[in-house]
DNA sequence: ATAGAATCGACAACATGGTTGACCAGTTCG
DNA sequence: CGAACTGGTCAACCATGTTGTCGATTCTAT
C-alpha cells in the first residue's frame, strides 16, 4: 500500500512554496475527504444493517457479511477456512473462527471434502444465501434513494472517480476488520 | 441511524414492479458503492500511515487519530476521558483505555482539573500535536494527487455528492472502529 | 445547609476478532 | 519411501469494545 505513494508531493504540499495540486489545500481540507468517504461507506452499511435486522437477521454483523461473501465466492461446492482467510487477508486462525461463529448463527455449515481429508468445507446454509440475496436487493435499493438525490450521472461520476483513483486489487478487497487493528 | 431509511424504496426496488431509481439497478450493481467508498477511504488512511510511519510516528494506528482528534477538540484546556467517550460514540471506560494507550505511546498526558478533583484533563503532548499536523498536510497531499488524477471539479462533486447524500452529524462522527463490532 | 442525584474515573469480568507459535494428520512430489 | 507442503486446531496473548459496580466529588433543589 506504499508503493504507490510519492512523497515528493507530500513535501511539496507541506513546502508552500512548490504545490502539486491546482487548487490550494486551504480550499478544501484535505481532511474531509476521508471522512466523507468513511461516512458514506457507514451510512450504507447502517441502513443495510438496520434493513437486515427488520427483515429478520438481527445477529448479522458487517463482518459477517464479508465472510459469507467470501465464502461464496468459493463456489458451489464451497471454500475451506484457509481459502476464507486468504481471501480476507486474514490468518487462516482467524479465518477459522469466524467460520465458527458463522456456524453457530446458522448462515454457514462444514462438511468433510470427501476429496482431501485434511479439508473442510465451508457452505453457505439456505439462511445464509437469503442474507446475501437480501443485502444485494437492499444495496440496490440504497443506491436508488442515492440516485434519486443525486441524479443518476452524478451517482456514476462518484463511481467512476473512485474506481480510477482507488488501486484495482485494492477495490474488492474484502478485509474490512484487519486494517484498523495491530501492525 | 435507521431514521432515515424509508422501508417503501427497498420494497419498490425489491420489486421489479415498481422502482424509484430512473435506471436499473442492474446496470451498477450497488453492493459496489459502499466497496468503492470503502477502497477510496482506506486508500487514503493507509497511505497517510505509511507515510507518517515514515516520518516518525510508526505506532500511531487510525484508531488514535481519530481519538487524538477527539482530544483535541476539548480545546486547549483538554478534554476528560468521558468527553472523548461520548466525541468517539463509546463508554467512558473504553475511551480511558484509549488514553492510556496515547499516554503509554507518548501522544498525551493526563493531568488532574484544579477546578474539579474527580476529572483528570487529557492534553496532547508536543508529539501528539506533532502527528496532527503532518496528518493535515498528508491529507492535503493526498487530497492533491486524487485532484491532479481526477481534475479539480470532479473531486470537488465527489465531495459535494457525499456531503448531499450523507446525514450531516454523521459526516464528522469520529467513531471509526465500535460500527463493525458488537450489538 | 444539607440530602439526594448526577458525574468522573477506576476496577473487574467478559465478548469479539485479530495475532503467533506449535502440532498432527493428510497429500504431494522428488 | 521420505521430505515438504497444506489444512485444521489448540493455546496464549493483545487490542478494543461492552456491562456492572463502586468511591469520591460536585451539583442541585428543598
């Protein structure tokens, strides 16, 4: 996640003298922007969660969601715990402790893999392909309510600046605990 | 925070019948939204600690900013630890661990209140001031390159786009880590 | 003035979710 | 076959949150 920072630029916005951005920083913060981001991103995920909780998946948390969602993309025939935490960017502990919780909320099961007997496999319960059905219906939703506000050009143009701005891999990496915690 | 959510758009939208958004949600899936939002905000908090550990402050994690913030916005008197509690959006007693984090990492001091024996001031040492300042001109530098790639005006709705859309007390709530956690 | 209510900080117990390190059981490969 | 890798689990620990309790202090209202 360094690489692909200049910090010429940082000294030079720090120096007044030389500044790379055309517009001064007194303008607009820098601050905001992140804030603003991080606002949005709770907002959506809040009323998700609230609409979860009203249409019966009270217990689901954000990280949950993550999880399930890369326990799916395993496929039909499911992932292992260790795939979960690759996927994550988790330790495959960590990764393996989730899936148990999972387990105990019913949005998940473990089965042997009659291929390999060192693995087990993790598979979304019918309960648990319902949450991710409902989230992408409610995400939907959401980004209608944005549009209407918004207008439908100005919604895309946030998208678009952000998935031009934001690192490819970086954009569907679904670790959304780790990167607050320990170094 | 589920105020504002109106129940009516998810059916709507839930249903193909009848949809509030002039565009199909099909066309930009919107679980994609709260990801790119999510991408761009981390982009931006992983790069300015990449580049405050760079320049010294290796220990300080996205959790403390916020908290050094929250300090600071007691003013130059300080703040207690039940002030910094309810500016983050957590019990008093997490946010005096919080502190005593900042104060093991040399980032505040604590100092009893002349005025009234139960408080004890939190203030910021020099070090702290110190991460602060280089977090503003990070930011601004950050803020300089997303402005140099995108141009000025499409960054500038990126942001007029979010502050329309997303409730304003929610805009500079500072509490980052307790949303993804417990009930 | 004083009794009762509210507030601050601290301690304890616990939950969650992350980390390492170690270890065993299987699988794969030279 | 044996070495090396891989998957899962156990154990210890850390960081952050939560409640509940409590003593000390201050505020408030009679």
């Amino acid at each position: 996640m360094v690489d692909q920072f200049d910090a010429r630029n940082v000294n030079q916005v720090v120096d007044p003298g030389k500044r790379v951005s055309p517009e001064p920083p007194a303008d607009r913060p820098g601050f905001e922007l992140p804030l603003l981001l991080f606002a949005g991103f709770r907002t959506l995920i809040d009323r998700l969660h609230a609409e979860l909780a009203r249409q019966g998946h009270p217990d689901v948390r954000p990280a949950h969601g993550f999880a399930l969602q890369a326990i799916a993309a395993g496929g039909p025939g499911g992932a292992t715990a260790s795939d979960v935490g690759r996927r994550l960017g988790v330790s495959k502990q960590a990764a393996g402790k989730t899936v148990d919780r999972l387990v105990a909320l019913a949005y998940a099961e473990r089965a042997d893999d009659p291929a390999d007997a060192r693995r087990k496999l993790v598979r979304l319960t019918p309960r648990g392909v319902d949450v991710l059905t409902r989230s992408a219906a409610i995400f939907d939703a959401l980004r209608g309510q944005w549009a209407a506000t918004l207008g439908p050009e100005r919604l895309a143009g946030i998208e678009d600046g952000l998935r031009t701005v934001v690192p490819p891999e970086t954009a569907f990496r679904l670790d959304a605990t780790s990167w607050l915690g320990a170094p």
